[in-house]
C-alpha cells in the first residue's frame, strides 16, 4: 500500500498573498503551451486583418499612414523650395549671431520677434 505523500507549495516571499493568489493559480494551471500559442496566432491575425491604426501622437495625428506621407512630403517640399536646401536651425543660427554682433555696435533692433513665423 502506496501512502499519497503531500507536499506543500512554497510560496516564499508571496506567502502573505496565498490566500488571494491560490484561486487565479488554480484557474492558470490547467492552460497548456498550445492554448498559449493559439491566444497569440489570434491576436497576430486580427492585428493583420485590422491594418495599421493611425497614430496619435505628432503633428499629423489621427491621419491614415498614406495621409500622413503625404503631408510630410509636402512639407519636404516646401522646405526644400524655401531653404533651399540648407538646415533651417543653421540659417536661425547665423541671423542669431549677426543680431548679436548688430545689437553689441548699437544699431538697435529690427523689433521682430527671433524664430517668428514672419518669413
């Protein structure tokens, strides 16, 4: 005659816990590795079938992706077409440091306000 030997879990630090835990341990056992697999195929094939969801954060937020192309590549444009090219920061830059040097032999201000959209 075999004797059923019980051993009791350690639950370690969570052992205060015990008593709220055991439940949702118990209902979490029985899910195997294929239950697992199956949870993330489904929720890999609804993002597919889904699409991509519209960002909601930036300067175009809320538009479709081909949308938010779009206005990015017209914004390309028209830097290109007034910058000509050349880094805007670097071109605030030099009229920053030639206001200094006007401003330091007293010719006073132009009275427009620096990085204004005044272009």
């Amino acid at each position: 005659v075999e004797e059923q030997v019980k051993t009791e879990e350690n639950w370690g630090v969570l052992e205060p816990l015990r008593g709220v835990l055991v439940p949702i341990v118990e209902m979490v056992k029985p899910v195997t590795m294929q239950v697992i697999v199956g949870v993330l195929c489904v929720m890999v094939l609804w993002m597919w079938v889904r699409g991509p969801s519209a960002s909601s954060i930036g300067p175009y937020a809320g538009l479709k992706h081909k949308d938010r192309v779009a206005a990015y590549e017209e914004m390309w444009m028209r830097e290109e077409k007034n910058g000509g090219g050349v880094e805007r920061w670097k071109v605030r830059a030099e009229e920053a440091k030639e206001g200094e040097a006007a401003g330091s032999q007293g010719e006073g201000g132009r009275g427009e306000v620096e990085g204004g959209e005044n272009e």
